[in-house]
C-alpha cells in the first residue's frame, strides 16, 4: 500500500461489517479510553448517590441512581456492540466517538443535580448528545454495509425518534417523569430487539467478553478508590480505628471476591446466539450498577459509624449487602448454564447471596459479608477441584 493510499484510508474508511470470527481482535485504545472517560460518570452518579443516603434520602438516592445509571450504561452498552461489528477507526469514527465522550462528561456534571433534585435536564441533553452520535454511526454503517442496511436504518431511525421523546419529557411535569422514564427506557431497550430482527450484526463473542470484562475492572476499580478515600478520610478525622476497620478489612475481601467470581466465567462460551447474547448484555446493568455501589455504600457505612446517624444500623448494612447479593445472583444467573455447574456448585452462590442479605442485621455487615463471599469462592474452588479428579 502507498503512502498516499494509507493516509487516505486513515481518514476515511467503508464502514463495512467486521467478521465475527476475526483472529487476535482485542480492545482498541480508543475503546479503552471510551470506557475511563464513561467510568467519571460512574464516579460521579455513586458520589452523588453517597451523598444522598449519608443525608438520610435514602428513597430517592436509590431511584435517582438506577435512573441516572441507567443512562450511562445504555450509552456505553450501545456503543461497545456498535464497535464490535464496524469499528473502522477512521476519522469520522473517532470524531464521533469523542462527541460520545463528551456526552458522558455533560451526564457526569448533572448526575448530582439529578439525584438531589430530581432535576434530569442536563443530563438528558447529555444522553442525547451521545445518542445522536450513535444515530451518525449508523447512517455511516446504512450507507456502505448493504446487506444489513435494513438494520443499520432501524437503530437509526428507533434510536433519533426516542431522543425526541426525552427531549419532550423535559416539558412535562415533575409528577410524571419517573413513569415517561420507564416507558422511554423500555423502548430503548427494544431497538436492538427490533432491529437485529432485520439482519444482525457481526459481534465478535470475544471482543464484547473483553469489553464487558474491562469495564468491570474499571468500575470495581472505581469502588475501590471511593473506599479508600472514605476510609482515609475517616481516619484522619476521628481516629476510630476498631469501628472503621472491620469495614475496610471486609470491603477489600468482597471486591476481592467479586472480581474472582467474574472472571471465573467464560463468558465467550454464553456469547453463543443473538438471544443469550443480547440477555446476556442486558443482565450487566445490574452487575455494573452494582459493582459501582460497592464503593459508595462502604463509605455511607464508614459515614455511619463514625457519626453520620441519618439511617438505622439496618439501612446502612442494607445499602451494602443489596448491591453485593445483586451482583453475585446476576453473575450467577448470566452464566449457569453455559458453565454446566454440578448441583452444589450450582446451589452455593445463591445461598451465598441469601447469607449476604442476612448478615445484614449483624453487628459487623460490611465484613461478614466479605467472609460469606470469600467463602463463596473458596467452596467453589473446592467443588471444581473435586469434580476434576472425579472426571
């Protein structure tokens, strides 16, 4: 190829559908990127949900934050399936996905405003931005990629007609937005549906397994450090060692737990039709949405016993242990089958997450819940084992 030829292609490339069978496909820098610069409005929405619960507003902490995130995943989910079948990685691609990024950044700077005041303005208009972007991808995919133009054409035409609807949910009243939320939510989540019914798209199983698993490093990365500044913080104001360790001690052990739970599972062998696969991305708002907890509700219980008395013992062990069972049951549930587990493997995370929810009302939640999910782990170990020298 010509130096002119290759300058050429770098500007501008036929956005044509990429094989699902491509050797050596791996996460591409822009990917990687795209996915620290959405982790900032994770940070920001389980900052705001924080502050929320430490201020006593626990109802509509929880409500604001699966709304807020549900925007930030959807955008993310839309983009990484959209980049497993036509990243092309020519300048109009990029451009695109920067606008994207930008978006995410105007959702994080109204993730606060949203949850303390129900006020979702800015971040509609940032939703929007990112899925009018979305809408250009797929004009650009109708346009060179024929044999799925059909379906190139319905995500476009489904995704630019529900921008308008939430754009038109800003005029209506504040009575009925957490309604015309679910309504235009659920249409959302049913393009993909109606769309791939036309042709569907080329992803690559192991590509989208690598993405989902990033991102969830990233967000149990993000836990982690929301931890260890609130624990940090704690320490150099009251000095509270005996309360604030227990807390510490079990919050590492449950990350710790929940990113070996994770990548137990081979995932690329669940990624196998255009039904479990779509299921299979549409379970990860609650493991992502969870995992980003983790980090907030350990510095609400960290809050909590060293003075911040707006919840009950109860609430604030709650806050911590409902987001852990969350992500250990839906990881379990995305994956039973294809990892074909024998009847006591298949029976230990469920009871571990029903162990989980009944350590709430203990006097040290945060770290027996990272026992129960250390001990998850480790009885899961002991059973794979078991099951190999029986083999």
């Amino acid at each position: 190829m010509s130096q002119s030829t290759h300058a050429f292609t770098a500007w501008y490339r036929p956005m044509l559908a990429r094989h699902a069978g491509e050797e050596h496909r791996a996460a591409s820098a822009l990917e990687l990127f795209f996915d620290l610069c959405f982790v900032a409005a994770v940070a920001q929405a389980s900052s705001a949900f924080e502050h929320e619960m430490v201020s006593g507003h626990s109802g509509r902490g929880l409500l604001g934050y699966a709304l807020v995130f549900f925007a930030i995943w959807w955008a993310w989910m839309n983009f990484t399936w959209f980049a497993a079948a036509y990243d092309t990685d020519d300048v109009p691609y990029r451009l695109l996905t920067l606008i994207q990024i930008i978006g995410a950044l105007i959702v994080a700077a109204g993730a606060a405003e949203a949850l303390e005041s129900g006020d979702f303005t800015v971040i509609t208009w940032g939703y929007v931005v990112m899925r009018l972007a979305m809408v250009s991808q797929w004009l650009r995919a109708a346009c060179t990629d024929r044999e799925r133009r059909h379906t190139a054409l319905r995500y476009a035409v489904g995704i630019l007609v529900l921008q308008v609807g939430w754009l038109v949910r800003l005029a209506l009243p504040v009575d009925g937005g957490t309604a015309t939320f679910a309504v235009l939510a659920a249409l959302e989540l049913a393009v993909p549906v109606w769309a791939e019914r036309a042709e569907g798209t080329t992803w690559h199983p192991q590509h989208i397994a690598e993405r989902y698993g990033l991102f969830t490093l990233i967000v149990l990365g993000e836990s982690v450090m929301a931890a260890s500044l609130a624990v940090s913080t704690a320490l150099d104001t009251h000095k509270n060692l005996g309360s604030i360790l227990p807390i510490a001690l079990g919050g590492l052990l449950t990350v710790f737990a929940l990113w070996w739970m994770y990548f137990a599972q081979d995932a690329p062998r669940r990624l196998r039709t255009q039904r479990t696969a779509m299921l299979w991305g549409y379970g990860h708002y609650v493991v992502f949405a969870a995992a980003a907890a983790v980090g907030a509700a350990l510095a609400v219980n960290v809050a909590h016993v060293t003075g911040s008395r707006t919840l009950t013992n109860v609430q604030a062990a709650a806050v911590y242990t409902v987001p852990v069972a969350l992500f250990v049951t839906c990881v379990w549930l995305l994956h039973r089958r294809a990892a074909q587990l024998s009847t006591a493997a298949n029976v230990l995370p469920p009871v571990a997450a029903l162990a989980i929810l009944s350590s709430t009302v203990t006097p040290f939640p945060v770290l027996g819940t990272g026992i129960i999910t250390s001990l998850l782990i480790t009885g899961s170990l002991v059973l794979v084992r078991h099951e190999g020298s029986d083999a």
